[in-house]
C-alpha cells in the first residue's frame, strides 16, 4: 500500500464574524494517484488548498504533507502550486513567467527546460514571446501549469486548472497530469467540473458546508451502483420476462438489466434469454457517473442545517 502524500484531521477555519469555512475536515491523498476534491460553490475547497499552501492560516489543523507537518517551509519546495485565477505580471511573457515562478521557488532553470514547458503546455512556437496582457484566460491557465511544474515538484495543487480552456487544451492538460502520475507524482485538482474529474482521478473526497461528505477510491465509491445491461435485437417476451423477473431482474422492452458486480447473475439471465430465442445484440457493465455520486451525495446531506462556507 502506498504511503499517503497528504494526510491531515481535523482541519478547521473559522473567520471574522464567525463564519465557519471549515468544519473538521480529514482528507487521505495515496502518494502518486490523482486526487479530486469536489463540492458546490462555498463548500470550503478553495480554503482547504490555501491552508495547505500556508496562504492563510487554520483555526486548526493537524496533518503532514509529503511525510512533513503542513507548512514545513522544506518541503513547499518540492510543491508545485496553480491557484485559482492565477494572475501573473501583465508586463512579463509566457517565457518570463516561468522563469519569474523559477526564481521565487529558488530553482535554476536552464534555457532548454524552460522550452520543454513550454512545449508540453502547448505555448511554444511564438506565444511565449507574448506578454501574458495580450493572453487568453486558456493561455494564462497553460502557462500556470507549466510554472506550477517548475520545480520538479512532487505534489502539484490545481485549483480550477481548466478553467477557461478550451477543449483541446483540457484534452492536453488531462495527458499530461497522467504522465505525471505515471512518473510518482502527486496531483491534487479542486475543480467543478465533474466530467474532467472523472477521467482523471483515482479517488475524490466532497465537500458540502466544510465537512466532507464522502471521501474514497473512485471505483469503491460508485461499486454498489454497478449493473450490468443486456440489449436485445428485438422485445423480450412476456413469457421469458417473467423467468426473469423471478430473479429480479429489470426487463424494458429490450434491455434487460442486472444490478451488482457479480457476473454469475448475468450468465443466468444470458441462458434464460437465449432459452427464449432472444437475440442479444451487446452486453455492458455500466455504474453510477460521478456527476450522479456528487448529487446524491449532496442530497443525502440536503436537509442539514448549519452555516455556509467559503468557497
């Protein structure tokens, strides 16, 4: 079992006035997996991420990052951080920024890295030259994650990293945090957009009035929703879907659906159907969308009372 890149308990953030943003949140992130944290608009994710970059400081908090104790200055440097519109030098190009983000975090950077960035971000070629004024939100997203991996980092925090980029450019973005995975990095991504998510992480955690809802590997998380759905060539007959129904099994006009993980079931349903001269024309297993958990989590949890958060 891997160690965990992050691991903390109990973290709290109450601001002036008495806003509680975060209510005792405890997170698990598995060292070189892709991490989503997911809720509605003022769950606290963004609070979360900037605890844990020390730009603002809990109420309470307890928890290491990368075997370290949050905020232990040694260890931010091998953090690779893209935080929520990002807004760097107007004056400074594409090429300038990465170097700028270089020297703040103390890196030498060679000439020829700095071009590989830029490649691997798609913003070679001549944008690199532009000053960051001239940009697009998609560009300045581009050129954020490419300082954000300036120092060869080993956990990289993105928050809303495909924001404003095109579809393209999140098809990019999404190739390269799985090269990252690939090579034992850590990536810790605070979006809404689900779809994204979805595709790209390993587990998740929600947030929903700064406490965390649900939290675990993604497949584990969406198992118990798992079915499988047989397609039939034409409608399944009353008689053969009345044997299956006897096994509880959902028969539409033709489809005939089989809840769990477990294939013994679908075989028997696949002998009952072909006993009847039923044609099947496919068989898929199908689970629970991510888009579906996040709701019905959030549903779960609709009638508790209490504050709002921050986002």
């Amino acid at each position: 079992m891997s160690e965990a890149a992050l691991d903390v308990a109990g973290v709290e953030k109450t601001y002036r006035g008495g806003v509680r943003a975060l209510r005792g949140v405890s997170l698990e992130v598995p060292e070189g997996s892709i991490f989503g944290l997911l809720g509605p608009n003022g769950a606290g994710k963004s609070t979360l991420v900037k605890i844990l970059t020390t730009i603002i400081r809990p109420s309470r908090c307890r928890g290491r990052l990368l075997g370290h104790p949050i905020g232990h200055k040694a260890t931010l440097r091998k953090v690779g951080y893209l935080p929520e519109h990002a807004r760097f030098p107007a004056y400074l190009t594409g090429r300038q920024v990465i170097e700028y983000a270089a020297g703040l975090c103390g890196v030498k950077v060679s000439p020829a890295e700095v071009e590989r960035l830029l490649e691997l971000v798609g913003m070679s070629g001549g944008a690199e030259k532009r000053t960051i004024r001239t940009y697009s939100k998609g560009m300045i997203q581009r050129i954020g994650l490419a300082q954000a991996m300036v120092n060869v980092p080993r956990l990289v925090i993105l928050d809303e990293p495909t924001d404003g980029v095109d579809p393209e450019g999140r098809y990019q973005m999404r190739q390269i945090l799985q090269e990252l995975r690939a090579d034992g990095v850590t990536v810790f991504i605070n979006s809404h957009l689900l779809g994204e998510l979805e595709t790209l992480c390993d587990s998740i955690a929600i947030l929903k009035e700064g406490e965390v809802i649900r939290q675990g590997p993604l497949r584990e998380l969406t198992a118990a929703s798992c079915v499988f759905e047989v397609i039939t060539g034409d409608a399944v007959p009353e008689e053969t879907a009345s044997r299956l129904r006897e096994f509880g099994y959902f028969v539409g006009e033709r489809q005939v659906t089989v809840e769990g993980s477990d294939p013994a079931p679908l075989q028997r349903a696949i002998d009952i159907l072909r006993s009847g001269r039923v044609a099947i024309l496919e068989v898929r297993k199908a689970r629970q969308s991510l888009e579906d958990l996040f709701m019905e989590s959030i549903m779960e949890t609709q009638k508790t009372t209490g504050g709002g958060g921050l986002a």
